[in-house]
C-alpha cells in the first residue's frame, strides 16, 4: 500500500484569468513544497478518470452541465466570481475525475489516505447552479461514485473551508447515507451554514464568528465533529480542505494557523484510523495566499502520513476571540454530545 495518493490536475493554468483570486499558483505552490519535502515522490500519482453521465447526473442537473459547458465553449463568464475559458469544461471534468479517481484508489486501500489538488474548485456548486469561484462539485462526485460503483454505504464529507460548502450541502440535503460536517467563518459569503439547517438530521454546521482561531477549530475538531463521526459511523471520510481560515488569507479572517489545520486533520485522521480502516482523502477547495498554501498544505500532508506537523508562518499576529463558544455549545446541545 502507498503511504498516499496525489492528484495533480495537469494542464490546469488554461483555466486562468489575470487578477482574480482562484488562480494556477494555488495548487503549484502546494505541489511544490510537497516535493520539498519528500511527500510528493512517495506517493502514488493519481490519474483522472471519466466520470459517468449517471455520476454526473446523480450530483448536477442536466442544466448545469449544458450552462458550464456552454459558457466555456464561448469563455464566457458565469457570474462575477466564476470565470471561465474555453478549457475550463475539460478541466473541470479533468478535476472531477481526479476527485473521483483518488477516493477510489483510497477506498481500495491502494493508499492509506490522500490528497487531491483539485482545480477548479468545488464545494460551492450546487445541484444547478455553478459559483463561487467552482464548476462541478468534485467532492460530491467522488463520494457518488464511492456510493455507486464501490459498495460504499455511508460516507461523511467535512468541509475545513472557511466558506460554507452552500453547493455540497444542498446535493446531500435529503441523502441520509452522506454526512455533511462544515466549519466556517459567518457572517460571510455565501450566508448559509446556520445551526439550524440539519437536513434530514445529516448536516452538521459549525458557523464560527470572525476571529475565532486555533481554539474554536480545536474545539469543533477534537471534540465536536468526532463525536458527530461516533454517531453517524462512516467508512470512509471526505475532506473539503480550503485553507483560507487561515490568518493570512485576504478573503476572511478566521485567523487559524497551519498548525492548527494540521492538528484538525491529525484528528480526523485519528477517527479514520480508529473507525473506518484509515480511510481519509482530502480534495482542495479555497485558500488565496501562497504562503499560506505552502504552510497549510505541508501541514495536512504531514498529518495526513503522521509526520510531526511544521508551521512556518507561526499563529496569528492577532487576538483570537471567544465568541465561538457559545456556538460551537449550541451545536453540542443539537448533538446530544457530552465531553
């Protein structure tokens, strides 16, 4: 068994727009400090696969799959956030089948975890409509395919963005077999992932006033969402791994540090290893700062294969709050947890 799977989306700069935030050197730069460090040439490289029209439809409308490819088809923007170029359908697929092809070879235990450079993003698209920066929902899409073509009977997604997964949650809002666990900072874009959207009793969100730091994330993952994991018992967990929660990212202002992204998946790993055969892969999603990327994607990757997780950037220059606690003790009443 490899120590872990990588997927790296190739050719992925055509889809590029000069000034905008969601650019080519996000995933370049993760790639680039996992070479660095060792990580990157042990792992198994991944290929894209096809994802099939049942798998796409099963995720997306027959809708979205039209406007996505006929808006790149014409380079013509979906909104103000979501651009697009006449290779941004391929590489959106590209990504998705990268998605799809990286759960699987951890699901086979072809690899004891892994993480995909997904790009473009995705937890944003929802069933019909493509935003926020996103196309295709590759996360949802791999766990779909886990659940149709490889047996799997209940999954969990937990999203670490520090934008609600709005897209994610509205594919699963009533799939009793997938658990959706989102951390993210609110108020802030897209203004859902309140408490009290629960889904059929398979959402759990974790909406984290701005400030809140390493001490809310060691909250939300070392006793809330494990304890939420006991409950729902999946086989295997999917991570939408953004890293802008962290304290140098231009598009909010969480203030955690790689080091606390690094412990949070280290946990998570923990559960997986405990519970579910190890099974846990990552799929990038947001994170604007490079060095931030470089820092938070060392640290996952080293959590990831129990490696003493390194923090280059160091905490916050800033004050956390404490706001967060009534929240997260809200959220533990919700959950009947006791810790």
């Amino acid at each position: 068994m490899h120590p872990i799977a990588l997927f790296y989306p190739k050719g992925h700069e055509a889809h590029a727009r000069a000034g905008h935030d969601e650019r080519p050197e996000r995933v370049e730069t993760i790639r680039d400090i996992l070479m660095e460090a060792g990580i990157w040439g042990e792992g198994l490289q991944v290929k894209s696969e096809t994802v099939s029209q049942k798998i796409l439809l099963a995720v997306h409308s027959q809708g979205l799959l039209d406007n996505v490819r006929e808006h790149s088809q014409r380079a013509e923007d979906i909104d103000l956030d979501t651009y697009l170029t006449v290779d941004s359908w391929r590489l959106a697929l590209q990504a998705a089948g990268g998605a799809v092809a990286m759960a699987k070879a951890v699901w086979r235990r072809e690899a004891e975890s892994g993480f995909a450079l997904t790009r473009p993003p995705g937890h944003h698209a929802t069933r019909r409509q493509a935003l926020g920066f996103c196309l295709l929902n590759n996360i949802a899409l791999a766990a779909e395919s886990l659940l149709q073509e490889e047996g799997a009977k209940r999954l969990a997604i937990i999203d670490m963005d520090v934008h609600h997964g709005n897209g994610t949650q509205d594919i699963f809002w009533e799939r009793g077999e997938v658990l959706f666990a989102s951390t993210h900072q609110s108020p802030l874009y897209p203004g859902s992932g309140q408490l009290n959207e629960r889904g059929v009793g398979n959402i759990c969100n974790l909406p984290l006033p701005p400030f809140s730091g390493d001490g809310a994330f060691r909250a939300a993952y070392g006793e809330i969402i494990p304890k939420v994991l006991d409950q729902f018992k999946p086989e295997m967990l999917l991570v939408s791994y953004g890293f802008d929660a962290h304290w140098k990212d231009p598009l909010a202002n969480l203030l955690v540090s790689a080091h606390g992204y690094g412990e949070s998946v280290k946990n998570l790993r923990d559960w997986a290893q405990k519970n579910c055969r190890g099974r846990i892969a990552l799929f990038l999603e947001g994170g604007y700062d490079l060095e931030a990327a470089a820092a938070c994607g060392l640290a996952a990757a080293q959590a990831l294969k129990g490696r003493k997780i390194e923090d280059a950037l160091g905490p916050a220059p800033h004050p956390e709050s404490e706001d967060w606690r009534p929240v997260l003790e809200k959220a533990k009443e919700i959950w009947e947890i006791k810790v």
